[in-house]
C-alpha cells in the first residue's frame, strides 16, 4: 500500500460524449485498482451514468471519486439535463454544448489550481489542458479513446495530402509511409481533412497539443497494431503506453458489464434467454453505436437484409431511429419473433455482456474503436459499416491490416449527426452476412485469426503481460516525476 505522502493524484477529464466518456471512466478505474488516487471531473447528469460502479469501487477501498462541476445549462440556452452529444437532438444544440465546455474551462482550471493534481489524464478535446499542466508543473497524458492506426492514418493524409493528387473523390489513393498498403477515397475522408473550416482548426491544434503533451495512453495493446504503436512514437514524438483494452480490465463481474454509461431497456432479460435458447457462434449483433441516426430508407433495407440473409441476429435500434417508425418496424419485430429468427433491443443494449455470450458469431459494426476492441475482446469477426469520426480509418484496419472483417461497402463519410446521402441495399447486407456467419474457407479464416486476436488481448491485460506491464512502468514513471518535484 501507498503511504499518503508517495500516492499518486491523478484528475481524469472526459469529453462529453459516451465513446469518450466509457473508456476514460474505465481507464479512471485502472488506475484506482492499482493504488493511485483518483479524480473523475464530470458534470451531473454524465456522473450519474457512472456513479454505482465509481461507489462500488470506492466501497472495495479504491480511492475514486468523482468531482462534479455545474453544468452551465441555463447561460447557453440548454434544457436542463443535457449535458452530452448522446443527448442532443439538433445542430443547434451541439453548439450550445461545445459553448457550455468552453464555460467549463475556468472551473476546470480553478479545480487543478486548488486540488494541485499530480498529472492530468485528459481527453485530446482540451487541448488548453497543456498549459494548465505547464503552469502547475505536471504532466499532461492525453487519453486516445481511438488506436494508433487512425491517428497514423490521419497523420499520413495531413502530412502528404494524396487526395489532392486523384481526379475525382471516388478514385483511391494510397496512404503514404505506412507500414501497410492502404487504399482510401477522397469521399471516406472526415471532412476536417477536406476542408479548412473551424473543426479542421481545432483539429490542428489537437494535434500540436498532442506533441506538446508528456505522452499518450492508448487504449489498444501492443500485439494489436505493434506497428502502428512504432510508427505513432515516431510521429508526434511523445512516449505512448497502451494499457488496453480497458473495457477487458475493469469490467470483470456482471454488474460492470451492464452498466456502462447507460441505463439497459427494462426487459434485459429477454434478449439472456433469448440467446441461452440459440447455439454457438449462430447469432449477428448489429449495432451502429451510441450517436448514429438511420434515414427510414436505410432502416429498410437493413432489416430486409438481415431478413434475407437466414442467419439468426439481434439488432440494437436506436431512440432516434425510432423516431421516424412508422409502424414497420413493430410488423417486422413481429416476423421476426414469430420466426424466433431476431431480436430488437430498444436503445441500448448491454454490448459487453451480450459480446461475450457464446451463440454470438459476429458483429455489424459502425467501427468505433470501443465496439472494435469490444469484438476483437470477444473474438469475433465483423461486418464493417463506418459512418462518422475516425471510423473509415477503423475500417481499413479490420479489414486490411488485421484482416477479421469484411466491409459492407459504404462509400462516403458524414457529420455524426446527419443522416447519410447513401442508402446501403439490402442485396448487399445478405451477401455480406452469408460470406461472415457462413462455413467458406476466407470467414473460417477470419474466425480464427479474431480468436488469436482475443487469447492476445486475454494475455495483455494479466499481470506480466503487455498492457499490464505498460501500466505499471507509466505509474512508476508519474510517481518518480512526483518526487522529482518535492
Ligand atoms: N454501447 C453500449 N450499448 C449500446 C451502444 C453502445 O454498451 O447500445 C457502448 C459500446 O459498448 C461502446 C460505446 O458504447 O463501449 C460506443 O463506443 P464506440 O467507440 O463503439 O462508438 P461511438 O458510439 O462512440 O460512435
């Protein structure tokens, strides 16, 4: 045990997002678990969503706790309550809410002043955290919620610009000074790399304060992307340690695993017995994350796909999606039960839990890096259909560099919140799902290499293992620079 002169005080800051804020609290918990003093700053209502693990923590005797800041509702025109991106139901909204976080800094920085942290742990979004470091004298570690891949990626297009090189958007282009041969459209690119507006600003400036940071914590493990894990430290220069995947790390027991970040739809039961009754390995999950919003059009087809491809699948259908049912979707819930072929689950869905169930035997993902570890976690291999963010890069990964899945085919980039221009057909969803829930020799193949991917991950996180080692050496690392300081 740590004698309270020597232990580390460490403040995690979460962007208010769910993809941001689940892996941040679990790393948070890492942390507690290994004797470090921990901070969570959140704001009341993103607190609440993960207080009873926080408390179940501190009641083992971790020393966790969360500092919960006002949010500023009322000065920007918010209703009370919404306080993150899952939250929000238009464009006008999001703008309220990155004004609010721009209100935060102030209380945020008071905090550090009186606290007197002896690092930050922060997410790449407050890139003004390097100079509240500087000014206390600590390190700043920015979190990467995404792998070293896309941001090698990313680095790639910034640096060599090969799309300026092609004649039309829909002509590939090869992403330069990789260790893999990547292709990519101008069109699957985020539109921050497109166009010079006041995202691709903040953008840069994340970047220069990534550079400007002590170093990363990536939530990815080496055996995952060694590579690219190599080739990031060469990039921006800053130490990286990958302690992932922290989802696999902190959530061991049923009532972790259930409560991330959301409340699960009442009837969380049906979908346990549901897949107890169905056999190993038979069952798709789709699912789409925790801000993506279908066009009627889109749900359609996916449904008929699913529908015609006679594999067995649940299929996570957002609130927001649900907005624009009209009745269709009760009529297809209904065929589906009939048939005991399907299962909706409203909203949010326990992923981890339902992941890790055996009868599952792949996933259709939107390639979020938490639901790819998650997979990969599970060992399971993927349909890829990104959407949004980093989640093109992502795509690539799965499918070209460690080769577990198969691409849906989605051609073209958008906002998180805007609907796509592109409908994917549902002939295309039925090839795609027979090819991965199917006995040929190129999805057994995968199969197996998602198994290998999962026994590595399994073996990162014991205690000589990887990520674990990588843990305990950055701890040590803090500490040392602590006593440097007194
Ligand atoms: N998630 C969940 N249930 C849902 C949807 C999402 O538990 O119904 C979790 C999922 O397990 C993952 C996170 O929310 O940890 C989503 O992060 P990801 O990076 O995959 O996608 P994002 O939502 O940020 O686009």
């Amino acid at each position: 045990m740590n004698s309270r002169a020597d232990q580390l005080k460490v403040f995690f800051l979460p962007f208010l997002v769910s993809g941001h804020m689940i892996p941040m609290v679990d790393l948070a918990r890492l942390f507690a678990m290994h004797g470090v003093n921990v901070t969570i700053i959140n704001t009341p209502a993103n607190a609440l969503l993960f207080q009873k693990a926080i408390d179940r923590d501190a009641n083992s005797g971790h020393q966790i706790k969360t500092h919960i800041l006002e949010f500023p509702s009322a000065q920007v025109g918010l209703p009370e309550g919404i306080e993150n991106f899952n939250m929000i139901t238009s464009h006008g909204m999001s703008h309220k809410l990155y004004y609010a976080l721009s209100l935060l800094q102030k209380p945020i920085e008071q905090l550090f002043q009186e606290m007197t942290p002896d690092c930050i742990i922060t997410d790449m979004f407050y890139p003004w955290t390097v100079d509240s470091a500087a000014k206390l004298g600590i390190p700043r570690l920015v979190f990467h919620t995404a792998g070293y891949f896309s941001q090698c990626a990313a680095s790639s297009i910034k640096q060599h610009a090969p799309h300026l090189c092609v004649n039309s958007n829909a002509d590939t282009f090869l992403l330069p000074d990789l260790p893999d041969t990547i292709e990519m459209t101008t069109l699957q690119l985020p539109r921050w790399v497109r166009t010079q507006d006041g995202y691709a600003q903040l953008m840069d400036r994340i970047r220069e304060s990534e550079r400007q940071s002590y170093g990363a914590v990536v939530n990815s493990f080496h055996e995952l992307e060694s590579a690219y894990e190599e080739h990031y430290t060469r990039i921006t220069g800053i130490k990286a340690w990958s302690v992932g995947p922290v989802s696999l790390c902190v959530n061991r027991d049923a009532a972790d695993k259930v409560e991330r970040g959301n409340k699960v739809a009442p009837d969380e039961n049906e979908w346990l017995n549901w897949l107890n009754s169905k056999e190993c390995n038979s069952v798709l999950y789709v699912s789409f994350g925790s801000l993506n919003k279908f066009s009627t059009a889109q749900l359609i087809e996916l449904a008929h796909g699913l529908d015609a491809s006679s594999h067995q699948f649940i299929w996570v259908v957002r609130q927001k999606d649900k907005d624009q049912d009209e009745g269709w979707l009760e009529d297809f819930e209904k065929h589906i039960k009939e048939s005991n072929r399907g299962l909706i689950i409203r909203d949010w869905a326990p992923q981890l839990l339902i992941l890790e169930h055996p009868a599952i035997g792949g996933l259709v993902t939107h390639c979020g890096w938490n639901s790819i570890l998650e997979g990969v976690t599970a060992g399971l291999p993927m349909i890829t259909w990104p959407l949004y963010a980093e989640q093109f890069y992502n795509e690539k990964f799965v499918t070209r560099v460690i080769k577990i899945g198969v691409s849906v085919g989605v051609t073209e980039w958008r906002q998180w919140d805007e609907e796509a221009r592109e409908v994917v057909k549902r002939e295309e969803i039925k090839k795609t799902v027979i090819f991965l829930m199917g006995s040929g020799v190129q999805a057994a193949e995968m199969k197996n290499r998602a198994r290998e991917l999962r026994n590595a991950a399994r073996r990162a996180i014991q205690s000589s293992g990887s990520s674990q080692s990588n843990l305990m050496s950055m701890i040590k690392e803090l500490k040392s620079l602590k006593c440097g300081r007194s």
